[in-house]
C-alpha cells in the first residue's frame, strides 16, 4: 500500500493531542515534517513522532517537496493564508473546521484547491465513529421508520484563559457554536443524509466574559422535514455532559450517550417499537431497548487512512470541504436567527 507523504501545521494542539497518534497508526501514511511557532515545541514534536523534518514556518514545510498532503490544525485565523498556500505549493489539504473564519474566506480556500487541482477535506472526523456509521445504516435501513426528530449535543467547561484564541471572535468566528456545534450540525445532516435548510434559535454569553458565546441552544429544519435540536456549551462541567445524540422515528428511537466527542467510545441503545393501535393509557413499561453493537477504532486513524486513499487511488472524499462550509453556513444563520430574534434560511 502506497504511503502517503504528510507534513503537519500547527503541530501542537489538536493534532498532538490525537491527529497525529492517529496518524502513527494509519497504514496509509508516512509523517515528514511538522511545523510549529516555537523552535523547541517543533523538535520535541519532531522527536516524539519520529518525523524527517521539523519546521517553524508554514512556507518553508510546504516547500518541501517530499510533502504531498498537509494537515492544518492551526487556530481557524490561520487557516485562509496556510490552506491558500498549501494548494498553490500543489499540497492535498487535510483542513481543520472550521474552514476559515467567514464563508467568502471558506470559499476562496475552495477555489485555490479546485484551480491547483489538489484535494481539500475538512476535519469533521466523528463520521468516521463505528457507532455513527452504524446509526447511518440504521436509519437508512428504515429501522426506527420515518425520522421525525433529532437531537445533538457536544459541550466542554472552557473558563476565561488570556490569549486564548478560541475565545476572541476575531480569531475563531465564534464560540460553542462555531467551535463544537458544527460537528453536531455535520453529524446530524450526514446521518440522515439530508442538509439543513433553515434554522432560529439562541446564542448568549451567560457564564464567562469573553465576547463568543458560552451558550447556544439551536434548532435546525433539514431538507427532508426533519427538525433537530443542537445545543451547545463551554459551561456545563466535562463530568456532568452526557454528549447525547437521538432520533426518534415512527417505529423506535436510538439514543448515542458519549459518542459525540474525540474518542471512539460511548454506548448506543435502540427501541424498535411497531407502534400498532393507539394506546390511551400511554403505557411505556414494555419497551425494552437494546444496546446497539458496532466495530470501533480510533477516528482519527480512520480520517486521515481515508483521505490518504483519496489521494492515493481517487475515493470520493469522505468529508468535502464543501460540507464543512455549508454546515458553517448553518452556524452563521443561527447566530443571525438570534440576533434579529426571527429564524433565517441557509442558502
Ligand atoms: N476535529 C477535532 O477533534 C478538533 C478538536 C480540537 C480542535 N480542532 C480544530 O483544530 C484547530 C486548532 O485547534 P486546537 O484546539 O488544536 O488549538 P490549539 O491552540 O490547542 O493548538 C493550535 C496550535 O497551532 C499553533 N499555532 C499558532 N499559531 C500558528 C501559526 N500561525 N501557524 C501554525 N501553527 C500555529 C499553536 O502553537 C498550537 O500548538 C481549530 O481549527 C479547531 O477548531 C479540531
């Protein structure tokens, strides 16, 4: 199998914290350089992944040229220059979501890839969780009927820390929402297999003071009449968030506890229920739901495994770029619902 050749930008967050142990494990790839800020965070992350190459500038790794796919997990402020660049020096780009911090942004990244003729995916690894697929084939097989809800939810305790990115609009375009709610509006679209069409709700900053949103409560309407309920939290405790996905249909439910996250884990339990005649008295003491099996692994393994064999043989991408800017499109419109307090239609 043909190893694919990646170098890493933006070396030291997430890609430290999974990508790149996920990377380690991928048959399909092979680590040559990363890039960091720091001199010294470069070497250690050189060392510990056993990379060729260590940079501290994004132009001097995508001018190597044993590099022929990059991963950008640099902060979202970074990622229209890097992944402009990146298609120009011919690079197939492994992009982090969001894409960029507004769509025109998003957008010309898109079209530097298309006129280099390189691959660009985005991050929204957790369609590669075994339960996610699983849930997917269920839903599609018509096991809980017709869906007729939906439900998402990611949060994490993200108290005020100076400097930090992700908490300055300028450099992240948002908060809870933009930073976690996007992969539970990816999630619950490539579930069903259906897009987002229009969306209301709220985005306020109750708990913390800086100036994205710490709380975000949406709700979407899919293309196919499904409406769904994100919501999404830098202040509820780590320990107290169930992370819960759920679909009811006209024949079951299936509630995913613990998937939504960056580890392949959690449990899923299903309720195949043919509803029969109308039952007055509402009894619900009969039905049993059952836990739901699946093959697990780790997500971020399969991500880039998945990108490399687009790259190498041209399986359609798994995650287009083109999803992560409509699922941003989605966010953007949330937050514009919440402002002029009306709902607003995705284009
Ligand atoms: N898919 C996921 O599981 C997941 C999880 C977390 C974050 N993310 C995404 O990954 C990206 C990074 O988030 P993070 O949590 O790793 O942030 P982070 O701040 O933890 O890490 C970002 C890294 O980029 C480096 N950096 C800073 N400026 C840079 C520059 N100009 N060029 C290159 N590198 C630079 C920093 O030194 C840091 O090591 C964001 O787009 C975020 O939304 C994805």
């Amino acid at each position: 199998m043909r190893k694919i050749k990646w170098g890493v930008i933006g070396a030291g967050g997430i890609a430290d914290r999974r990508t790149l142990p996920g990377m380690m494990l991928a048959e399909n790839a092979e680590l040559i350089a990363v890039m960091e800020v720091n001199a010294e965070l470069t070497e250690k992350l050189r060392v510990k992944y056993n990379a060729k190459r260590g940079y501290t500038s994004y132009e001097e790794l995508l001018a190597d040229p044993e590099i022929e796919a990059v991963y950008i997990a640099s902060p979202v402020v970074c990622h229209k220059d890097q992944a402009i660049a990146a298609a120009k020096a011919g690079k197939h780009i492994l992009l982090e979501k969001p894409a960029a911090l507004t769509i025109a942004d998003g957008e010309e990244i898109l079209k530097a890839a298309k006129d280099a003729g390189v691959l660009i995916a985005s991050g929204f690894m957790m369609r590669y969780h075994g339960y996610h697929q699983k849930v997917k084939e269920m839903i599609a097989a018509g096991e809980i009927g017709q869906v007729v809800s939906a439900r998402a939810q990611l949060t994490c305790w993200y108290p005020e820390i100076p400097g930090a990115w992700r908490q300055d609009k300028s450099k992240s375009g948002g908060g809870a929402l933009m930073d976690m709610g996007v992969h539970c509006i990816d999630l619950i679209e490539y579930i069903l297999g259906s897009k987002t069409v229009m969306t209301c709700g709220f985005n306020d900053t109750r708990t913390f003071s800086y100036n994205v949103d710490d709380s975000s409560n949406i709700l979407i309407k899919l293309e196919n009449g499904v409406a769904a309920y994100v919501d999404s939290h830098f202040n509820i405790p780590d320990e107290a968030a169930f992370c819960r996905m759920e679909f009811y249909g006209t024949k079951g439910s299936i509630l995913c506890e613990g998937t939504i996250g960056q580890v392949e884990g959690g449990e899923v339990r299903a309720v195949i229920s043919d509803a029969g005649g109308y039952n007055a008295a509402q009894d619900r003491s009969t039905s049993g739901s059952f836990k739901v099996e699946a093959k697990l692994g780790n997500m971020y393994q399969k991500e880039i495994e998945s990108f490399g064999r687009s790259v190498a043989d041209g399986t359609p991408l798994t995650v287009p770029l083109e999803d992560a800017i409509h699922v941003q499109k989605v966010a953007l419109a949330a937050y514009a619902a919440s402002e002029e307090g009306k709902y607003c239609m995705v284009d």
